[in-house]
C-alpha cells in the first residue's frame, strides 16, 4: 500500500487537532510538566482526523513508538534507540516490510522545558531519507499557553524547512 497525502493535509490535520485540545484540554498546559498528558490528548484528536480522512484511515497513530521491524529505533545519532512523541505511519511487523509509508512525526515541548536539541535531531534524522526512516514530514512544536503562540518548526529530507 502507498499512501499518497500532501504535506498540506497533514499540518491542517495537526492544526484542527490542536485547537481541539486548547478548546477542551488547555489545563494541561497552563499547569506545566505535563507534557505526556498533553501530547496523549492531542494524539487522541488526531487520531480522529485520521480515521475521518479516507486516504489516511488505513495508517496508524502510535505514541512512544520504539520499535522498527523487530529491533529499536535507531539512528547514527541515538545508537541505543529513542522513541517519537507520535508517528503516522503503517505498522511494520513483518521484517520485509519497507519504511515507505511513515508519513508524519511530531515531537513536542511544553513552554516550561528549553531541552530541545534531541528533538530536533531526532526530527533531522528520522526525515532524513538517508537515514532509512523516511517520514515524509517533522514537526517540532512548542506548547504555549495559548494556541496563538504555538511555535512550529518543520523538517523534510533531514532538514529544518
């Protein structure tokens, strides 16, 4: 299966999914240190438009996905594995299976942290397409207390866009 979808989509998906969460889960954020729940609750709004949208019905959601094949995600810049806040993708559970449609990854930061780098090389790497992951696109997104000062910083082919 090919997934064909523009990058266009994919940041209005994001972008409808994250204004659900200010409408209903803002809390999360204005509390600060709860990334994890932040990023669960914008996962499950995405997960909404995924199944809403024919062309991306058919990929998955994952959250914390450290597995390639049967062994760890890993890149030239974490040799023992690391795990994306949440991937679109096809899940590969057979090893023949290519990276061909590992389509979104999002790695977010609340406004209270300012440990950034491993995000950002985590987003370099993963859309680098050297680099055997080929998500097709990144996005690196800050969480402010207000969804009109959310910071985004998009990747494609290894580098920031």
């Amino acid at each position: 299966m090919s997934v064909d979808i523009n990058d266009n989509k994919l940041k209005e998906i994001l972008n409808i999914s994250l204004k659900q969460f200010y409408e209903k889960d803002k809390i999360l954020v204005e509390q600060k240190g709860m990334e994890q729940a932040c990023v669960f609750r914008i996962g499950l709004y995405l997960n909404e438009q995924l199944k809403r949208n024919p062309e991306l019905n058919c990929l998955n959601l994952d959250c914390e996905y450290n597995k390639s094949n049967f062994g760890a995600k890993i890149t030239p810049r974490f040799k023992k594995g690391t795990r994306p806040d949440l991937i679109i993708h096809e899940r590969n559970l057979e090893p023949s299976i290519s990276n061909d449609n590992n389509i979104f990854i999002i790695e977010f930061k609340g406004w209270w942290n300012n440990t950034t780098e491993r995000d950002i090389q985590k987003l370099e790497d993963f859309t680098d397409p050297v680099k055997g992951y080929h998500y097709r696109l990144g996005v690196f997104i800050v969480l402010t207390k207000n969804i009109e000062d959310v910071k985004f910083q998009y990747f494609k082919d290894g580098h920031r866009i």
